[in-house]
C-alpha cells in the first residue's frame, strides 16, 4: 500500500494526484503542466508496454501533450488576463478512447479496417478538451468498435488489469479505465454503449460516468448503437468526473441528439455532496441471485453507509429489467450492422482485393470487410441485419423497441419512489483473460445492470465500492438518476465515496498492487 | 443491345389500358447540403462541395437543413397535400459507392406531405386530375462515372470514378397514385405531369429545375392491362428520363413493348429499365421487386421534424399563385389571343414579358419586343431569352422613345443591338451616336430650300398641283439629314414652303 503525501511534487506523487488536486497545484504555481505530462508519459513509458505490460495505450501523443503543456505553462507564466481565462483543468492530461476521433493522430476504434487512419476532422469531445487546454496523451485501447465487455476483442491485443495483469479490465473502455487505474493518467474519455464505461470502471478501482443521452455531443465518437451511445468521464473521483464532464458536456449544434438545455452545475453537486432526506431505491431485480457474493457485501455496506448519512433506502421493482438484455442485443446490433457498414474500402482505411478475379466493387467490399472486422463484429453484424430483415422487423427489432419503452416506464415509475437508484455496477468482479472469450453469452451477461440505463438514456455512476472478500478485486456500486438529473449522481456518488474513503483511510487504489518495474513507485516507497 | 419487339401505338391502345406511375425527384436549391453544412452547388470541381459528414466519415452525424424541410413544405401545400404535423428520418440500406454511408436517409413509414393532386390540363384544354400520394424527402447520391469499357455503364467497365458533390444534395420525391383512365393520351399526360410539376418547383424558387442538370429527374412506370379489367398489370419502371420530351416517349416506347410481350402472351417481367435517348427505346436494368429488403429502420441520430400549424400556414401564406392560375390571369390582362399566349409561353418569356409590363409597357409592346426582337437574338447566341441582358426598363425606355418621335422603330432596333454590345443605356446610345431624330425645323428648313434649289422642275410640278412628286424632294431631304429627320415633318414643312394644300 502506498502513502500519497498530496503535497509532493515529484513524479510518483504527481500521477498519483486527482485531476482536481492537480489542477489546484497548477494554479498555485507549484507545479507545471509539462511536469505533470512528462510524468504520466514516463509512466505509460513505464507500465504500458512489453509482454506484461498494461496495454492500455493505442498511440502515445508524446509531442503534442507536451507542446500543449508548455503553452498552458507559458500562459500561466506571463500573467494576465489570458491566464486568468484559463479553464480550471488547463494543463491537466487526459487520455481519449480510441473510438473518439482527433486530428493529428491515429484512430482506430480497435480494428483492423481503421488500422492506420487518421481522422481529418476533431470529434466536439476533443474540440472541448483542446479549447480547455487538456494535453491529451494518446489514444487508448477498447473492444473492437467497442463491441465486448473485456477488451479483448481489440485487434491491438487485450488491456491488462492493474489489479491483476492476468485478468480483464472491463470491456469495451478497458483501455481508458486501465490507464487511470494505473496511474498512466488522470483524465480519460470513454464511451459507453451498454455500460462501457462503467463496468470497466467497477473493476479496475474508478469512477466512470454514463451522462443523460444528449447531455454530451456524439459527434465524432464512431457510432456502435447511436441511440445508446454516449461518451462520458473516466477518472479516479466523483469530483473529477464532474469537471471533465462540465469541459465536454452541453448543446453541439452538429448532433442532432443533443440536448438544447446548458449543463446543470455538476462541479458544485460534486463539491457539496449531501444525500440527507434522500430517497435511494435498491433495484430489486437488479441484485441477488446471479451476483457474486463479494460483490453483494460490499454494495449492502454502501446501503448502510448511506442510510447512516441520513438517506432513507427504498426497495422498488423494475419487473421489465428481465426481458432489457435481449432487447439491448437487438436493437445494439441492429443500428451497429447499419452505423457500420460505411466501412466498405471505398474511401478510407483497410481495402483489400480479392484474390480472385472478378474485381466488383461487391467483392472487394466484401473481401475487405471479411479481413476488417474480428468475429465479434461480423457476429453483431450478422444479428443486426438479420433483426432487421423483412419478415423479421417486426418479431425482433420492433419486439425490442417496445421492450424499451417498458424499461423506460419501469424507470418512469422507480423514479416516483425514489431520487436515486442504486445496484451493483456489475455481477462479478474482473473474471481472468480469456475465460468468456468463446462463450458471448457469458460475456453478454456481465451488462445486465448497466444496460437498463442506456435503453432509457438515463444518467448512470459507477464508483468504487471496496474490494471482494473471496478475491480482493475491485466491486463498482452504480447509482443511476432521472434523465438530465445528471447532478444527482455527483451529490450522492461524493457522499458515498468520502464515507467509504474514510473507512477505508484513503483511495481505494492506493491498495492496487505496484506495478512490475515501475521506478517511480519505488521511489515513492523509499520515501 | 437486343430490340424488343412493339406493337404500333394504336393497336396497343385497341386491345390495353395503361396505367402509369410518377417518382419525380427533385433536388432543392438550398445553400447547404440536406444534412451537412457543405455548399450545394453544381458544377463544381469533383469532391470539392464536400465535407466529413458527406464522405460518410467515422463518426459523423447528420444535421437537418431547414429551409430544405421549408421548401419540402411548400412543395407539398403547392400539391395539395396534407403536411405531417410530425414526421422522421429512415435508413434505407444498400452498398453502393456512390452512397458513403452505405445507407441513404430517406423518409419511409411517414413522409412530410402526403394525400395530394395536382390538375393537369392537357393541350386541348381537357383536365386531368392526378393523385399524389406523398412527397418526401431525402439525400442525393454521389454521382459515379463508369470508365473503359461501353457506353459508360458499369458493366464491363475497367474502374469507376465518384463525386460526392451531388451526395447529400436535398432531393424531394413526389410520387403519383397508380393514375388511370389516361387512355391514348397517356404519354401527353406523362409529359404535362412532369412539366407541370417542373414549372410548380420552379414558381415556388425551391428547384433551378433544370431536368438536363438532373434537378428533375422522373421514373416512369407503366403497366397495362386488358380494357375492362380491374386488376393492375405488372409494371416496368423507365429510369431517369431526364427531358420532357423523353418522358412522352418513354412512356409511349414502354405501352408499344409491353402491349408486344402480352400479346405474345408472356408476362411483363418487373423490372427497371434504361432510357435510351439515341434510339427512344428501353433496355433491361436490373429486377425490381416489391421485396426488395433495404432494411428501412428510423434513423437514430435524427430526431423527429416537427411542422407546427402555424408555421405550416406562414409557409402557406407565402406561396405564389400557381402556375396555371397565373397564365389565365395574364392572358386575360394582357388581351393576347391563345396562339400569342402559348408562343410567349412556348418562347419561355412569359415572367420577361410580365416584367416588362410592370415597368411601364404596354401589353402589344411589351410583346412586339420580346417576340419580335428578343427570342430571336437569344436563339442566335443559344441562351435564354432572360438570360440576353435585356431589362425591363431598357424595353420600356425604347418604346418611350419611339412613342415620342425621338427615334424610329428601326433606329431603335439598332439601340437595342447597342444596348446588348454594352455601349450603354439607349439614351446614352442614342447621344453617341447622334441618332435623334431632327426635329428641330432649323435645319430641316435650309435642307428643304437646298433640296428644292437642287431640283427646280420637281418643284415646279408640286406647285402645280402634282403633290405625289413631293417625294423626290424629301427623299433629297432624309438623304441630307442622313435619315435622321421625320419624313412626315419635312413633307409638311416642304408643302407649307410651296404654298400648296397636302
């Protein structure tokens, strides 16, 4: 277990540090950015690569970080109004899931057919995050167009836990939640399509925010399932993903989902966190039976933690949950065999010929897409254009539409019971590398209490919530709102994780294994 | 290329009944795209009026264009139709190259207008009514060009180049209900249709409405089935036939082969087919079936277009009087007979004319120049007659011109050549060019005494009583004053000179 001593300024202690702790000692001038970037980049130097190394990087943005960084520092420097415009998280590094499109540096989305391709355009996200003055570091590994739970469906081999390098990071941001875990970076973006970002986020130690459909812009995320989709923070505190969500949040005139209304101050719900005459609902279908042992003990001692603050806890029922995964691996599939058929070789990425004459268009579309795409995907694309066949509409993707709408109405109605819902983020804790690979329905199973708020387009929460007994891994407890009650999380997801902090007498991480071979951590143990 | 075989028209109408079916796309000439912010412009260099969003990008989502949905509007209320308080966007998916994202958005289960007609008055003046069943809306293709191999068509090609200019464009597509009952002036009506909903988009300034620059583009499909028989025939579908003219024959071409493949007694296979404007004959394109599977679902990254009532009745309100209401209108103003009136139409200088008039001319005046002068310069430069640079007011300050006696009429064609060589407005080519007609009797006075000294004898006679002689001195006068004077003035002068009563 490492000691963080907040006060220091070297290199160990600096990766270490909350983006909202970093940022506090950059304005104070007691640190600079080009510090801070140059210590997370020693540290991806460090853990990210070789056999065992964490794999959470796609592509290192070493150069352009570090240019970032010194013109935040240069600004800072000279004083001024200029300065004193800067964002509050300026010069505080963030990493971005590969899924989400950047100019000057690769994207891939995980796969083969994008391998090598550069985007010529910023999604809004990074737009946001460059008009902020965030370095970005580099582009990390997901599920191959973030269709997996594990990240081992990525064509760049899979990420590794930090808990444990031979098990899962979640899946399909495992590459975002690992970074931060691992103390690569502060800040990451993910993406989360059926629980995406929180899933990975429950078993790697961190928090991770699915925002209200519409509250952050889609626009240059590449899209798996548009209606489901939706980009949101990564990071080590409920704090943290406040502010990063604040920088990326609000209307975007080029999505069209996006909705109109300005954010609510989500920074201020993080910062005075109060859950007192709050009325929290357990999700009873979503706990129990089919859920590890580990990971019911600690979700019921955040119960208790909460009911001690002065929430008043609520059972309600959510009869429709059963029949949301079914309908999320239809309608998921549905729209990706759609989004994704762009990929074709006609204008960008992967093409190749076939070997044989005659050379169509048709067979070169499919030649490419049949080396392009990993099982995983053409297993989903397959579904989708199956679901949505003649004959087939209505039995399947119609079936499925209207399943969504009874989650939506469960949701409607848990609301009346209560402000706030609460359930494990996810059934286990991080199952080994390879366990489900060949079994999709294992693997399905792990979204089954994080999709209910994708097919509603509320606002879900994973944080940390302790460690299992039987396997000291990492357990997530998700806290979900109404639609736009984004706020709610942070009020409530502070509360809860200042009480577990202080029971457990720091960050959860602090209790994450030290890394093979990384010399800043030694050197903080030397201390 | 095999030939079908035909039966003569006539024959064909003896023993079938036609029955015909219109899909008129029409592209809107918004600023922007349908659902992108690049330029919607024709003729540019390829790939050039592109963005993310229209290469179809990863990542890229579409935004809705207003005023294309306001032109949509306008085009349903000018067709009568019912407009859809709500309605959306669907994926109809193929892979093709020339749509980037290997769907087209399109509307499907509920279209912006629907339940219309359209009146189509035929030449004799017989009017047909034809139902429309929807206009809705959606993006242009990319435009593909087959290289290497024959006629440019994909088959047999080596490659084939794409411009996605044109992807993305605005399109409407108006399509007919099953029209019956047309009879032998089926292919008349096909044209009239086709013109008529040409001109609609054209008055309503939604399309450029050129047909030759795809901007209206008509599928035609016909079926026929025996006289007296309820049931629709099988139908072929005559793609893009791009000229009003074509679309007549197409349709006539179509009858002739369908009524030859029933009277052989094998079914007319469903099929699309190819115009073929060299020979006016189809050819085999691909087979069309009801089933066709384009997998249509609502397009998630739309969100549903919202019409509300009273933006659909401010819309209403704008609306210009329509075409075929405003012709009987203006031929009554104007006091032409119906062949003056269909030659100004057929001249295409029906709003010039309109225009003119506005400025000051009179209705015969107004005509005298267009007709008379206009068209036919604008024939010899091949453009139109609007396009010749010709403004009301020059027109109007012509005949003001003449009317005062300044010029005369062949003075002022010669103003107006003037006027288009860009010397300037015709009062600044006539001071150029010292063209006035002389009036002033000054000098007309000392020509006269000049022409009349010149020739004692003719004089002589004149003051005899012979006054039909007088032309040799004014002849002498005009050919003094260079044609400039007015002969009817100089004959005065030179009668009241001699003392002899006109």
């Amino acid at each position: 277990m490492t000691e963080l001593n907040p006060a220091g300024t070297d290199a160990g202690t600096l990766i270490r540090l909350s983006a909202a702790q970093l940022a506090a000692k950059l304005a104070a001038g007691e640190v600079t950015s080009v510090e801070i970037t140059r210590a997370c980049l020693d540290r991806i130097a460090q853990v990210d690569g070789g056999e065992r190394g964490i794999n959470a990087f796609l592509h290192v943005n070493a150069e352009e970080a570090l240019a970032v960084a010194a013109e935040v520092d240069a600004i800072r420097a000279a004083g001024g109004p200029e300065a004193d415009a800067l964002h509050e998280l300026a010069g505080v590094p963030i990493a971005v899931k590969d899924l989400i499109v950047t100019v000057g540096q690769p994207t891939t989305a995980g796969s083969k057919i994008l391998e090598g391709w550069h985007s010529p355009y910023d999604a809004t996200v990074v737009a946001r995050l460059r008009a902020a003055k965030m370095p970005i570091l580099g582009k990390t590994n997901l599920d191959e167009f973030a269709m997996g739970s594990s990240t081992e469906h990525s064509a760049y081999g899979p990420t590794r836990n930090p808990w444990d390098l031979d098990r899962i990071p979640g899946g399909s941001g495992g590459g975002s939640a690992a970074a931060v875990a691992a103390f690569e970076a502060p800040l990451a973006l993910g993406t989360d399509t059926g629980g995406s970002i929180r899933q990975p986020g429950a078993v790697t130690g961190t928090v991770g925010v699915k925002p209200t459909y519409g509250s952050v812009s889609r626009y240059g995320a590449i899209a798996m399932a548009s209606s489901l989709d939706q980009i949101g923070p990564v990071t080590r505190t409920v704090l943290d993903s406040a502010l990063l969500h604040q920088v990326i949040g609000g209307h975007d005139p080029k999505d069209s989902t996006s909705l109109p209304e300005p954010l609510a101050d989500l920074v201020a719900a993080a910062r005075t966190g109060n859950v007192e005459g709050l009325r929290i609902g357990i999700i009873k279908e979503l706990h129990g039976e089919g859920y590890q042992a580990g990971v019911e003990n600690r979700f019921n001692e955040a119960l208790e933690l909460l009911k001690d603050a002065g929430a008043t806890i609520v059972e309600v029922s959510c009869p429709n949950f059963q029949y949301a995964l079914g309908a999320y691996y239809l309608i998921m599939p549905s729209e990706a065999s759609s989004n994704l058929a762009k990929f074709d070789g006609v204008r960008f990425g992967l093409r190749v010929l076939p070997t044989d004459p005659p050379l169509t268009i048709e067979r070169v579309m499919a030649a490419t897409r049949a080396a392009g795409f990993g099982d995983e995907v053409k297993r989903r694309i397959i579904l989708g254009t199956y679901a949505l066949s003649a004959g087939y509409y209505d039995a399947y993707y119609g079936s499925a539409q209207k399943v969504r709408t009874l989650v939506q109405r469960d949701f409607n109605a848990a609301f009346e019971q209560a402000d706030v819902l609460i359930s494990p983020t996810a059934p286990t804790t991080a199952f080994k590398l390879g366990e489900k690979l060949d079994d999709p329905l294992a693997m399905y199973l792990n979204d089954v209490a994080t999709i209910p708020a994708n097919l509603a387009g509320v606002p879900g929460l994973s944080l940390p919530g302790g460690l299992a007994d039987e396997d000291g891994l990492p357990v997530g407890i998700q806290l979900l709102a109404p639609a736009r009650e984004d706020a709610r999380l942070y009020r409530v997801g502070a509360v809860l994780e200042s009480l577990l902090e202080a029971k457990w007498g720091g960050p959860l991480l602090a209790q994450a294994p030290d890394l093979a071979g990384a010399p800043a951590l030694e050197a903080q143990e030397a201390k | 290329m095999s030939t079908d075989a035909t039966l003569s028209f006539e024959e064909a109408m003896e023993k079938y009944d036609p029955v015909l079916g219109f899909e008129v796309h029409v592209e809107l000439n918004t600023k922007t795209k349908m659902f992108s912010s690049a330029p919607n412009v024709f003729g540019d260099e390829p790939n050039t009026n592109v963005n993310e969003v229209d290469l179809g990008l990863p990542g890229v989502l579409p935004v809705v264009n207003r005023t294309a949905i306001e032109s949509s509007i306008k085009i349903g209320l000018a067709l009568n139709c019912s407009i859809a308080e709500s309605c959306t966007f669907a994926r109809k998916q193929y892979f093709y190259p020339d749509t980037p994202k290997n769907f087209q958005t399109s509307q499907y289960e509920d279209p912006i207008a629907y339940d219309g007609y359209l009146d189509i008055e035929l030449a004799d003046g017989t009017v047909f009514r034809v139902e429309i069943e929807r206009a809705h809306m959606e993006e242009d293709a990319g435009k593909l060009t087959h290289m290497g191999g024959a006629a440019g068509r994909i088959q047999g090609a080596d490659f084939s180049l794409v411009d996605y200019n044109r992807s993305g464009v605005p399109l409407v597509e108006i399509v007919t209900k099953p029209i019956e009952g047309a009879g032998s002036r089926a292919p008349e009506l096909a044209k009239a249709y086709v013109a008529a909903v040409r001109e609609i988009v054209k008055n309503l300034g939604v399309s450029d409405a050129r047909m030759e620059r795809g901007n209206v583009r008509c599928d035609a499909n016909v079926s026929l089935r025996p006289h007296g028989r309820e049931r629709f025939g099988i139908r072929s579908e005559t793609k893009n036939v791009n000229s009003l003219r074509a679309v007549e024959h197409a349709v006539r071409y179509e009858i002739q082969r369908h009524a030859a493949v029933l009277d052989n007694g094998n079914p007319v296979i469903q099929e699309t087919r190819h115009w073929h404007e060299d020979t006016r004959t189809t050819t085999s394109g691909r087979p069309k079936s009801d089933a066709d599977d384009y997998r249509y679902f609502p397009e998630p990254d739309l969100v549903p277009v919202v019409a509300s009532r009273e933006w659909v009745e401010e819309l209403r309100a704008t609306l210009p009087e329509p075409p075929a209401a405003r012709r009987k209108r203006l031929q009554a103003d104007w006091g032409y007979s119906e062949l003056e009136f269909r030659d100004v139409v057929n001249a295409g200088v029906l709003d010039e004319i309109e225009e003119t008039i506005a400025a000051g001319a009179s209705a015969s005046v107004a005509r005298k120049w267009w007709m008379g002068e206009i068209v036919g310069r604008a024939k010899n430069a091949d453009v139109d007659p609007g396009q010749l640079g010709v403004a009301p007011a020059t027109i109007v300050e012509l005949a003001k011109m003449v009317d005062d006696g300044k010029i005369n009429n062949k003075m002022a064609t010669a103003v107006l050549d003037g006027v288009l060589a860009g010397e300037g407005t015709p009062a600044e080519i006539v001071e150029a060019r010292g063209l006035a007609v002389v009036s002033d009797d000054g000098p007309l006075l000392e020509a006269i005494d000049a022409a009349l000294a010149a020739q004692p004898d003719v004089a002589e006679k004149i003051r005899g009583g012979k006054v039909q002689a007088i032309g040799a001195i004014v002849g002498g006068v005009m050919k003094a004053t260079r044609g400039q004077a007015d002969a009817g003035r100089v004959r005065e002068l030179i009668l009241a000179k001699l003392g002899v009563e006109g």
